[in-house]
C-alpha cells in the first residue's frame, strides 16, 4: 500500500489541484488491497511500479497513454501522444508477391476539394492482413498514356490538380488487372479479385449540387457508375459502408498493430504483428501512422478548458481506410467457398 505522505494522505488518494488552485482528491485503484498489494514490477514504459493486478491490465491495454489515463487517472496522458503504436520491426515487410487466392479488399476515402485516397488489403489463410498498395495522387500528378494516375506521399496543395472520377477508376481498373507488373505469382499474370470494397459514406454528399441545381449524381453513384461500365468495369462494382467510429477503430487498428514474439525460420525468436504493411509500396500510409497525434493544448488553452482528446486532423485519410477496413471483418475466405447471388428485395434486409 502507498505510505501516508502529504501527497498521499491515505494509501488510494491521490491529491491533484487543477488549473484553478482547486484541490481535487483522486481514487486510485490502490485504495483496494487487492488491487493494489503484491510485490511491484517497476515498467519503464511509464516509469511507474506497479501490483501484480495493475501489470496485467498495463499489459492488456494497447498504448501506456491510455493506462495512464484510465488507471493513473492522469486526463493529460493523452495530450500530444501518437494514436497508432506502429512497431516497424513487427509491421513493416518488404513486397512480395501476393497469392491471388489471398481475400483481398479495398478502401475508399473521397474529399470534395482533395485528392481520393485508396487502400488495397489482402488476408492470408491464417487471418493475417497484409497492406500492399496505396494511391494517393497528390504532389506532382500526372496520368501515363495507360490511365494510370500516379504521386508521392505529402501533403496537399493549394494549386492540387482537379482529378475526375473516371480517371480514378481507370487508375484502379489498371491497378488491379494483369497488365499492373505487381500482379504476378510464380511467373503468371493475373486479374486480381476483390472481395469487398468500403467506402466513406460521406461521400453521398458530395457532388449533389446546391438546392437551385438540378439533383446530380453523388461521388459514390458516379463510382459505383464507371465500374460497371465494360470499359471500366471491376470486381465487386458496389461499396458497403465503412463503420467510423474513431474510438473504438483506433483500439481495433493498435490491437492489430500489437508486436508479440514468434519462433521464426532460423529458430530465433522476433516480432510480429497481425497487420503488416509493404514499406515500399505503402509509403503515405506509414507516414500517417507514426504522425496521427491527439491535440495538444497550449499553457494558455489549459487554463481554459480540460484535455480534449481530439484527433490533429492532417492528412489522416489513408490511416481512416486502415481504420475502415479493419473494422469491416477482413476474415479469409476461401476460394472454394461459394459466393451467395442472392440479393435482398429491398436494401437493409438480410437473413
């Protein structure tokens, strides 16, 4: 138990005064024997000892800013601290070929006023997700006589280029066929077959018009349009909705990037993840995972309001496809399993 200090007048109570000279009494999770008692591990992490109880929960949670905040009661933990533990050494791989019978789906988040970012997945037969290719057409785009739009990773500019819709799904019809040289497995080309593609559904609103306008074709109706044209046409022509809750796809994103130990090839023991990311070919992505940041208050701001909690909200558009699709269930499917054609009478209705 913690010793009776002015700091601690009673083992479980910790003292705290606020910005505004008011002394606040906190109930740590001490205050309960059992919680509380049991010889400390110091964690450097966070440079706290903790009781056999709180290192189990430290070990469970999947950033030490969010143990700090909901068991150390510290609000600020969060302030300025990276959203994404990206562990490079358990995540980052070099490119390989991928097995077309891998389940592979894609993302999509469009902007009125910004380049549409793209995020192509692929789920191995034991449930791992492998990030394999990205389109971010921004910095310097240009198309090549094939249709294909290319670009760098960075930030928008003012003067970014306009880029129709049609282009971009010229761009992934490409992509994703044989002719793309990625799109080869022991010596053979192939076309590759996406199971499910997510997209933000704020995309329904875009492109609509104004109310003295004539009723237009939003960003999702002219996708889902060019892809079932025959020039243009994809696998899988239609999007489901990406589910967008920030919270609990930010959790679901760091317990895939969570780094555990495995025995591999050579018999030594290394990191690895359930998600990995091809370094070379999904550059943006990795930016945005080690650059996502909570808001950070200012000294003044502090005096004036708590710990918020949000988000900086600077080129986070390929780390919201990571976020879409994982929350979307990226199991395996086998390629023997056989693909339902039923489709409901009316859209929301399912068995």
């Amino acid at each position: 138990m913690t010793e009776m200090t002015p700091e601690f007048p009673h083992p479980g109570i910790r003292v705290h005064k606020n910005a505004h000279d008011i002394t606040v009494l906190r109930l740590h999770y001490e205050a309960d024997p059992e919680k509380g008692d049991g010889g400390k591990v110091f964690v450097p992490e966070i440079e706290r000892s903790l009781s056999p109880w709180a290192l189990k929960a430290f070990k469970q949670m999947t950033a030490p800013e969010l143990f700090m905040r909901e068991y150390e009661i510290e609000a600020e933990a969060t302030q300025g601290a990276k959203i994404f533990q990206l562990d490079e050494e358990a995540t980052l791989e070099d490119s390989f070929p991928i097995p077309p019978e891998w389940t592979r789906r894609m993302s999509l988040d469009p902007h009125p006023s910004v380049p549409h970012a793209f995020l192509w997945c692929a789920t191995d037969p034991w449930g791992e997700r492998w990030y394999y290719r990205e389109l971010w057409p921004s910095l310097s785009c240009f198309r090549f006589e094939n249709g294909r739009l290319t670009g760098k990773a960075g930030p928008c500019l003012e003067n970014e280029h306009i880029i129709r819709i049609k282009d971009y799904v010229e761009t992934v019809k490409w992509l994703e066929s044989s002719e793309n040289p990625e799109n080869e497995c022991q010596g053979k080309r192939f076309d590759e077959n996406i199971h499910a593609r997510v997209i933000d559904y704020a995309a329904r609103a875009f492109g609509k018009g104004t109310n003295d306008d004539p009723e237009q074709p939003n960003f999702q109706q002219r996708y889902e349009m060019y892809m079932v044209m025959p020039e243009t046409r994809l696998t899988c022509p239609t999007f489901n909705d990406a589910k967008k809750d920030h919270d609990v796809g930010f959790e679901t994103v760091n317990a895939g990037l969570k780094a555990h130990l495995t025995l591999g090839n050579d018999d030594k023991r290394k990191k690895r993840s359930r998600i990995h990311i091809f370094r070379d070919r999904c550059q943006e992505l990795i930016y945005e995972l080690k650059n996502n940041r909570r808001e950070q208050l200012t000294p003044t701001q502090a005096l004036a309001k708590d710990p918020t909690g949000k988000i900086v909200p600077v080129r986070k558009h390929m780390t919201d496809n990571l976020r879409y699709i994982e929350m979307s269930n990226p199991i395996y499917i086998s390629p023997e399993r056989p693909k339902s054609t039923w489709r409901p009478q009316h859209a929301g209705i399912a068995y």
